[in-house]
C-alpha cells in the first residue's frame, strides 16, 4: 500500500467500531474487512467468519478477494498487525456475500442503484433529474445546482472534444484536467481538493459559484481552442488546456485585483450552506425583532 497513507482512522457504524485508511495518493478509503463483518453478522469470532468466507469466495473464482490487500492496523490489544483491508467497491461486493439481515439494506440499496443505472442508460434525462433531486436534498440551491449542471455539459463537451482528439480517457484526461486547473486557479486537481479540506468529495460541489463559473470558462475555452485548432495527441492537447485555462486565469486575477480578495477559498459545501444558514436565521431574528 502506499507510504502517503493514514492508517487507523476510525469511523462508526450503529456504535461499533472499523478502522479505517485514506490513500491520498489513489484517493481513496480503504476498510478493514473484518471490523464490516464483525458489525453485519454479530459474529464471536469475526477473523474466523471472514477466513471461511474469503475461502469460499475464492473457490467460486470471486476476484473480489484476490484484489484485497493486507494493511497493518492497530487491534484491539494495541499492537499494529496485518489485516486485510477492502475498497467500497470491493466491500459492496464482499457485503452481497454475506447471509445475515444487517446486510440485506445493502443488497437492496445495491440493486436499487443497479436499476436506476440501467434506466438511465435507456432515457439519460433521468439522470439529470436525479442529480437535481440529489443536489437539492443536500441543501443546495436551485440556482447553484441549475449552474452544476451546467458544468456538467461543458465538461462533457470537453472529453467528447478530447476524444475526437486522441486523448485517452482516464490518465490522459487526468493530466490536461490538472493542466486547466494549474492554469486558472494555480492548483492541480489534488492540491486544489486538499487546499479546500477534501478526500472523496467531488471538487466542483465545493466550489463557490464563482469558482465554478471560472472553472466553467476554463474548459469551455479549451474546447472552444480544441475546435478551432484540431489539435491530435496529449502533448498538443497539453498546451491548448494550458492556454484555455490561462483565459479564467486571466479572468480570476482581473477579479482579484478589483476585489481585493480571492476567488480560490478553503471554503467547501459544508462551510457554505453553513454560511447561507447563518445568513437566513440571522434575517429571521432580524424580522422578529422589528415586528
């Protein structure tokens, strides 16, 4: 596993505890496979349980069990000793194994979104609508979300404008995205998520509308620069993203300079609906107090 990894942080689940890790490096959270089973079966003997079960999982030709790695992780006497650690994706798949009635609002909820996928596949406008409702629900604004999913289509434009282009999807994106990003806001896609405070969390659902807007004109450029250009390849494509981004760039010091503050801040989702709540309740006692 990799060195950049924080071990042994602890998360709850119904007053029971897992430890658990964050790869920075990968970005993502790693879960002690036997801490999951311990709180879904009730088993005496958890470690026990899961060696069976990995067994027959295996015996079934499940790679699941073949892609867990092992970690050190502090037990329960103190000492830091082995223990296999799994994915979400490869926890969701190892809880579908599991016989047990604390498991069943998983396999439910797992079948639930396998449904929705296959619906959107046929009438993509579902999707849209989810993500409204989704976006909603967590106390987003209607303008801020209608502005989201904007973004959304630009960015969809872009990697439909890549792929004309030759670019490959997946690392090659990654790296022209973190070009457009340096470019505009001086921060690569990981420093600008730790810079915010963030892990899993999707960078552009915690950005001010401003940032956003900006973030919005730097790859609406770029594509726009892609059309015009026709560049082929990731080291042509490198330079048109780096000088898409430099026009928000450009945009965003203009700003700064009017302003005299800055437009990149360690604000996230949670500390601006904070402030928007603030805001409101401040107002309300304002009203009662002159009625």
């Amino acid at each position: 596993m990799d060195e950049k990894m924080q071990n042994d942080q602890i998360q709850l689940f119904e007053d029971q505890r897992i430890r658990t890790a964050w790869d920075a490096q990968q970005e993502e959270w790693y879960f002690s496979v036997v801490d999951v089973v311990g709180v879904l079966t009730d088993s005496k003997d958890p470690t026990a349980y899961w060696r069976k079960l990995k067994q027959r999982l295996k015996e079934e030709g499940n790679q699941t069990v073949t892609n867990c790695h092992g970690l050190k992780m502090t037990a329960a006497d103190g000492k830091k000793r082995m223990t296999d650690v799994a994915n979400t994706e490869q926890l969701l798949r190892i809880i579908q194994s599991i016989p047990s009635p604390k498991a069943e609002p998983f396999k439910v909820w797992l079948a639930q979104v396998g449904r929705e996928r296959i619906e959107e596949t046929i009438d993509p406008e579902q999707a849209i609508d989810r993500a409204l409702e989704t976006y909603l629900k967590k106390g987003y604004s209607e303008e801020w979300v209608h502005q989201r999913l904007l973004s959304i289509r630009i960015r969809n434009e872009l990697t439909d404008e890549w792929q004309k282009r030759g670019v490959e999807k997946g690392r090659e994106y990654a790296i022209l995205t973190n070009e457009i990003s340096r470019a505009w806001s001086g921060m690569t896609t990981r420093q600008y998520k730790q810079f915010k405070g963030l892990k899993k969390e999707n960078l552009r659902d915690n950005m001010s509308d401003l940032e956003l807007v900006l973030n919005m004109l730097a790859e609406a450029s770029t594509t726009s620069i892609s059309r015009a250009e026709q560049p082929q390849g990731l080291e042509e494509n490198r330079k048109v993203a780096q000088r898409g981004g430099r026009i928000a760039g450009n945009a965003r010091k203009e700003l700064e300079q009017e302003t005299g503050g800055p437009v990149v801040t360690h604000e996230n989702a949670h500390t601006l609906q904070a402030l928007i709540t603030g805001v409101v309740e401040d107002a309300a006692e304002w009203t009662e107090e002159k009625t």
